[in-house]
C-alpha cells in the first residue's frame, strides 16, 4: 500500500507542477524551459518507481506484514534516492538560417547518441492510474508549443511574432484590396451583366476557400512545424526543386511587379494631385518631368521601407486599408450619383473574329484575376502572431481574414457594378479613376478630386511596403545564411535603398507595366487558387476519392488549365491589339 500510495504522491506532485506552470508562466521561452524541466522530473520519478518496481519483484511481498515493509523509507527525490543516471544534453536551436525551410526547433544529440527519453521509451514502467489520464493529456495539450529556430528572429517576417486579428485584417485588407481593383468594370464591357457579376462571385468564393486552406496549412501541430514563407509550404508539399520551380517566378513576379506598379501608379496620381491642388494658383506642377514625379514618389516609398519588420507596419496597412475603400467608395459613389452618360450601351462585345472573341473573354477573366491577390503573402502575415497548440494562429488569422474580406466584398462588387452601369462600354480601358477624371472633372469640386487622388497615393505608398517585405526578407536571409548573424541597420538601410530605387530604375523603363493586367492576372493565378488545393492534398492527405479529395483535385487542375489559358490570352491581346512599349519614356 505504500507503495502505491508514494506513486500516486509522485504523480500528484508533476501534476501540480504541470498545472502551476500552464496558469502562471506567460514568456514563452521559460514556460518552455520549466516544461522540459518538469518533464525531466517526470522521467525521475518514473525511472524511481520502476526501481522499487524491480526491487519488489526480486522480494514478492507475502500476505503476512514484515516490519522490513514497513521500515522502508517512503518514495522520494531525495539524495537518498537518486534517479538512473541519464546522459546530459542541452536543447538547442539550429543555427541554419530557415528562409527555405520552416521553423523548427532542433536537438543536440550526446557523443554516445543517447536521447532524452520521453514517454513513448518508458511506456512499460508507466504505471500512471487510469483516472489521471485525462490530465496527463491535458498537461501534454497545453504545454506544447510550436518549435522556433531563433534565425527567424533576425528576418523582418518574423522578427516580431506579437501580432492578432486586428494586425491580420489590417494587412489582410490592404492587399486584398487596390488600383487593380478599379480595372474590374473593363471586364464587364466583355463578359456583360450575367457572366460577368457570376465570374466575380466564384473569383470571390474560390479566393477565400484557397485562404482557409494556406491559414490551415501554416502550422502542423502534429509535427510541431510553422511555415512562414510561401515558399517553405511550396517546398514542403512538392519539393525542394519542384516547388521552387512552380512558385518562386510567380512570387517574385507578384512582389516586384506590384511594387513596380505602384510608383508607376503613385507618382501619375501625384502629378495629377497637383495639378488639381495647383490650378488657379502660382504654383507650377509641369515644371516636374514624368521621371522626376517617379523619383518623388520612390523617395517617399524609400522612407517607408526603413521600418523594420513586418508588424512594424501594421499603422501602414491601417491606413493604407482605409484609404483604398475610401477611394473605392468615393469613386463608384459618385460615378453612381452623377446618373449614366448619355447612350451607354451593356451589350457585350463581339468584334473581330470568333479567336478574337474568345481570347478577349479570357483577357477579361485575367482582369478579375489579377483584382483577387494577396495569397502570397497570408502565410508571411499569419507569421508575425504566437501560437501553440492551445492557442494557435489559424484561430486569429481567419478572424481578421473574415472580417477584412467582409469589407472587400463591400468594396469590390459596388465598384465592378456600379462603374459598369454608369459608363458601360465608354469606360477608358485604364479604369475607373481615369473615367472620374474624363467625364466628371467639370461636375465634381476640385476637392473631391484633390481628396480622391490624395487617397489613390496613400494607398500606392502602403501596398508597396507589405508587397515589398517579401523582397527585404529573401535579401536579409541571403546575409544571414552566409554570415550566421542578424544584418546591421545600416546595412538593413542599404538593402532596402536600393531595392526601391531598383524598382524605380525598371519603373522608368518599362512604364507600360499597368496596361498588362490581363497576363499578370494570368500569371499570379496558380499561386492564388491551384496551388493552395494540391498543397492542402499533399501535406494533410485527404482520404482518396473524399469530397475534400475530389473538390481540391478539381479546383487545382481547373486553375492551372485557366492559368495557361489566361497567359495565352494575354499574349494574344497585346500581339493583336498592339501596346506602346515606350521603355525609358514614362508618360
């Protein structure tokens, strides 16, 4: 009976132990030392039982009492009784810079190979009564945490891990939503009223599945693994070559092209701004060339960039969220209330030959395309936030996910409606705001007009620092995967100097950037709703032939086929329409 009673006292201490720890240890880092602190103590006085164990198997206890029973000195982890001696080793994190391969937390192995034994070595010295077991899960359950390699620590994705829902929605909204978006009428003038308001629906719904399945995809509890970077979870499900294959273009192509595509769009609607601000007035904004406008925008793009980490620019992406709805908002808002222009037609159009016709269809699919991005930043952003088994990321992110892409409907299907109601076919092939300009310039105050393009610029400004983070974290890892420490802040400053003014350089050189919508859409497709579907099969292997098994493999091959059609419709449209490739003269 005593015996099992010093067992029962034992278990009852770790318990305590175990619960004490989880309630009251906040930092992560020393909850996880006393967790393996507490699990070492575990193993001592399982290793101490198993001795006893050992030592009444060799003297069975008879059913007459021995006063040698009863003067045995109760269990205890007293230097009386020392636990089996176990090899010594340290826990450690890998100094391998992990930019290619998820976060992970690594174990130093003693000379002998000997490991820290767990409870999967000593299951036949776990004698631990049946009632207690529910806590042992629990303990188990709330003590696990999400294995970090501290490199992460030095890269600006996950130099700051204290973001939350609110963090999510405002960077979530912020590229869910921008200039792309005003094209999205141009569609319409194709598609017409039905295909049209259909496509943008399914574009919708299909974008926000592929976001639940890379938010659910970020972490894998079972094997204590977060994937930070889109590429690590490319790389994970298909492969270090194979996914470095499928998805490294199609990124790169997506950070720098938008962050091309924003000076280039900024610095117009700057010009603009003060011609607008400056009419009437002494002050001359056409004493400034297109590439001097350029290069004002890039220096305040420059100035931005400095901030360090990815939740260092949260207030950014706040910003920069609210002023695309304004924007969006008071463009549609007023396009609406200034009624239709006089003989607007909706009919779709059919002009040219039936290959005309149908590539100019797919050329409208890329449209819509290319205004649902931002996939390939969900993982980097679900990355800034804590997260454990108890309390992972993926409960958070969706939160701000839901709420942010609420806002995005809100925003986007007045927008494509309303614009193509008010202007139908005479809508300029630029969009929207060039349509605010062109026929409501004279109707509207010039401070609705200031105000608008005031907000088109800010919004410019914030899209290129999340879409350019990216960038700075791939150039930072390079340093650190070859130097084996954090950069300095001045280098810091030289990398992301120069990586504006490099966008700035092919900016000027290829100004007509903004009119290829279409293949850009085409091209940043499979990284938006294909890749996500096979990555989900991949890595959590649904039950083959499952409706999760069947849905994924469907919409993944569904996608790839429309990409490859969408990038040769693209090529077909500015091949047959023709586009000024004016390098080096930004108009």
């Amino acid at each position: 009976m005593k015996l099992y009673r010093s067992i029962l006292q034992c278990h009852a201490q770790v318990f305590y132990c175990h619960a004490f720890m989880v309630y009251h240890s906040h930092d992560t880092l020393m909850l996880y030392k006393s967790t393996s602190l507490i699990h070492y103590s575990h193993i001592q006085v399982t290793t101490n039982i198993g001795n006893m164990i050992d030592q009444v198997a060799s003297n069975p206890i008879t059913s007459a009492p021995s006063s040698q029973h009863h003067d045995s000195p109760p269990l205890s982890l007293s230097p009386d009784h020392p636990a089996t001696t176990k090899p010594k080793h340290e826990i450690m994190f890998s100094t391998t810079p992990c930019n290619g391969s998820p976060d992970r937390l690594m174990t130093s192995v003693p000379p002998s190979g000997a490991r820290t034994p767990t409870t999967t070595n000593i299951k036949s010295r776990n004698i631990t009564p049946k009632f207690l077991t529910p806590l042992t899960s629990f303990s188990k359950t709330a003590l696990h945490l999400t294995k970090l390699d501290p490199t992460e620590a030095w890269l600006p994705i996950t130099e700051s891990r204290n973001g939350n829902a609110y963090y999510a929605a405002f960077h979530t909204l912020c590229v869910g939503i921008g200039i792309q978006a005003l094209i999205l009428p141009v569609a319409f003038t194709i598609l017409g009223w039905a295909w049209g308001i259909i496509t943008l629906t399914l574009a919708f719904i299909w974008q926000l599945y592929t976001l639940y399945l890379l938010v659910n995809l970020h972490e894998s509890p079972e094997e204590g693994v977060r994937y930070s970077r889109y590429m690590q979870l490319a790389k994970a499900a298909f492969g270090v070559r194979l996914g470095r294959f499928l998805a490294k273009f199609s990124i790169v192509y997506l950070s720098i092209g938008t962050c091309i595509a924003s000076i280039i769009i900024g610095a117009s609607t700057l010009k603009i701004f003060f011609q607008v601000v400056c009419a009437g007035h002494s002050c001359n904004p056409e004493k400034l060339t297109v590439v001097e406008w350029y290069l004002v925008f890039t220096c305040g793009v420059v100035i931005l960039a400095q901030l360090p980490n990815l939740n260092s620019i949260a207030g950014i992406s706040l910003v920069g969220a609210f002023s695309a709805l304004g924007y969006c908002t008071t463009i549609w808002a007023i396009s609406v209330a200034k009624d239709r222009l006089p003989n607007v037609s909706y009919n779709p159009v059919s002009v040219g030959s039936r290959t005309t016709r149908f590539f100019d269809v797919l050329n409208a699919l890329g449209i819509i395309a290319f205004a649902f991005r931002g996939n390939n930043l969900v993982l980097e952003i679900q990355a800034t936030m804590p997260s454990s088994k108890v309390h992972p990321s993926r409960v958070p992110m969706w939160k701000g996910i839901k709420v942010s892409y609420t806002l995005v409907a809100m925003c986007l299907f007045p927008l494509a409606i309303g614009g193509y109601w008010a202007y139908g076919h005479l809508i300029p092939p630029s969009g929207m705001l060039t349509a605010l300009f062109v026929y409501h310039s004279q109707d509207v105050s010039k401070s609705v007009l200031a105000f608008t393009s005031l907000l088109v610029i800010i919004n410019a400004l914030s899209s290129f620092q999340i879409y350019a983070m990216p960038a700075f974290d791939e150039m930072e890892s390079i340093y650190v995967r070859k130097f084996k420490k954090a950069c300095t802040w001045w280098q810091r400053m030289t990398m992301r100097t120069l990586f504006g003014f490099g966008c700035f350089f092919l900016a000027v050189a290829i100004p007509f950037l903004a009119n290829l919508a279409g293949l850009v859409g085409g091209i940043a497709l499979p990284v938006t709703i294909a890749y996500p579907c096979f990555m989900w099969i991949r890595i959590k292997k649904p039950k083959v032939y499952s409706p999760s098994w069947w849905l994924n493999w469907m919409l993944g091959i569904v996608g790839m086929m429309l990409s490859a059609l969408l990038i040769s419709a693209g090529i077909y449209v500015v091949i047959h329409d023709g586009v000024k490739f004016n390098f080096f003269k930004p108009v």
